[in-house]
C-alpha cells in the first residue's frame, strides 16, 4: 500500500471529522484488506495533519481496554490514539452537540506520568512508580464511520475515536487507593446507566498504561512525563442526547460533569 493512499485516508477522516458527516469504513470499500500496522501507519498521517493545522498532543489514550467495551464494539484488542488540545472541555462546562457526529460518553481513569516510561518490558508496578497523580475523566468518542461500526483497523486509522475528553480538577496519588477496587457510576439526568470499578480495566488501570508504553515502543516512541494518558473506558459508552447532564462519580477520586446542549 503506498504512503499517498495512506495520506489520502488520513485526510478524508480529518474531513469527515471537520465537516460532522460520517464515511463509510475504510474496510468496507477502500481497503478491505487492510492490517493493523498499516492502520497505524493511516493514524500517524492523521495526527501529522493535527500537527500541521497547529494543533498539540495533550497525550495518548489506550480503548477497548474493558470487556464491556470489547463486547459492545464487537473488537477484541486494545489499541491507541491520541487527545490533542482542541478537544478538552472544562469540567461543568456545556458541550453542543452540534459539534458532532453521534457521540458516546464514558467515565475512564487517567494517569499523569513525572518520569519517561519506554517499553518494551514496562510492567504495573514501574507504571506506578512513575506516576505523580491520578484523574477521573470522561471521554467523550464520536467515529466517523457510518453507525459507529467498525472493524480493529478502521477505528485505529479513526483515532480511536478521540473527540472531547473532560478531565476531574481533583489529583490523587496513586498509592493513596486501590485503583482496581475504585467504584465509578457514569449517570446521566440522575439515573445510572453504568457502573463498574477500576479493575474492568485490564485487571488494573496501571497494566492498560504499561500494554501502552510496549505498544508504543513497537513504533519507536514512548510515554512522557506530564502528558495525560486515558486508561480506557471501564464501561460501556453511552449515546449522548440533548439536554443530557452527564456525572462520572468516582470513589476517592471525586467526580466529572459535562452538559449536553
Ligand atoms: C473506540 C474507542 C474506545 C475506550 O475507552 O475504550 C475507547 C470506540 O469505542 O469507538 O476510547
Ligand atoms: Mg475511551
């Protein structure tokens, strides 16, 4: 495959994301043979174009991280993406819809690193040791593909998905709490429409921050201190409608809020 198809794809994404209208997925029509490695290779383009229009990585996020995300998305491995500056919103500030295509919420866990973690034997427990806090977030995802339907290498090329992320304003610790045993409720108009704990996430939120400090070194990059990683979500994601009031609480780590207009 060469690097101007590659190019190409990465654009009509950043397109369909620009202009809020989805595109068919890249394995339906364009690519159907197209592997994971060259899915990456779509998303670095992707994110050069980011780069290149001025935009800045706030820092990667690992998906499909959680079971329950696996089995709703029909896709069985974790992948990697990345948030950029454009699309953090203040926690309790309002976000319009019309910014979007069909988004979801989920409540996630995100670490904030003080040292440099390369892999390629990165395990939890070094993950921890280079911590300096800990976050609750909730990401907000919105595919560009038609029906939010995609196959492992379509939504790799797509970003994973990254569109809005709202981060907590409350920093903990890490070796203050037991983020695996960390209960979470993602609410929506008071009512809970999922739950889960810490642990959802690949046993431990910090194992989802290693498997990506290995996945990246594949590529010859690393994880670097003061960037905000995303672990993925715990739960399911929720489809957002207007009026929405969005709150992930968090044991100990305190809570998220978003409103949806
Ligand atoms: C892919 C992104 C998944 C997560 O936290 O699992 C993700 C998707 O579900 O569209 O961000
Ligand atoms: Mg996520």
């Amino acid at each position: 495959m060469s690097s101007q198809k590659f190019k190409e794809i990465a654009k009509l994404l950043l397109d369909a994301e620009i202009e809020k209208k989805e595109v068919l997925r890249i394995t339906a029509d364009k690519i159907p043979e197209l592997t994971v490695d060259e899915a990456y290779l779509i998303q670095k383009e992707l994110i050069n174009l980011k780069i290149q229009q001025g935009l800045s990585v706030v820092g990667p996020k690992m998906g499909l991280t959680s079971r329950a995300k696996m089995k709703q998305m029909n896709v069985e491995e974790p992948i990697y993406g990345y948030i950029f500056d454009n699309m953090v919103v203040q926690e309790g500030s309002s976000l319009s819809l019309s910014e979007l295509i069909h988004p979801k919420v989920e409540a996630e866990i995100a670490f904030v690193l003080d040292k440099d973690l390369a892999g390629p034997a990165i395990s939890g427990v070094q993950v921890l040791a280079a911590t300096k806090y800990v976050l609750p977030a909730l990401e907000i995802i919105d595919s560009r593909y038609e029906n939010f339907q995609f196959t492992l290498p379509d939504v790799i090329a797509d970003n994973t998905s990254s569109a809005r992320v709202v981060f907590g304003n409350q920093l903990r610790r890490p070796e203050e709490l037991e983020l695996d045993l960390v209960g979470t409720t993602l609410s929506i108009n008071g009512e809970i429409r999922a739950l889960g704990a810490g642990g959802a996430v690949l046993g431990h939120p910090a194992h989802s921050v290693a498997m990506l400090a290995n996945m990246l070194h594949r590529e010859g990059s690393k994880l670097k201190a003061g960037q905000i990683i995303l672990t993925g979500g715990i739960t399911e994601a929720i489809l957002l409608e207007n009026g929405d009031e969005v709150v992930a609480k968090f044991d100990q780590l305190g809570q998220v809020s978003i409103k949806i207009t």
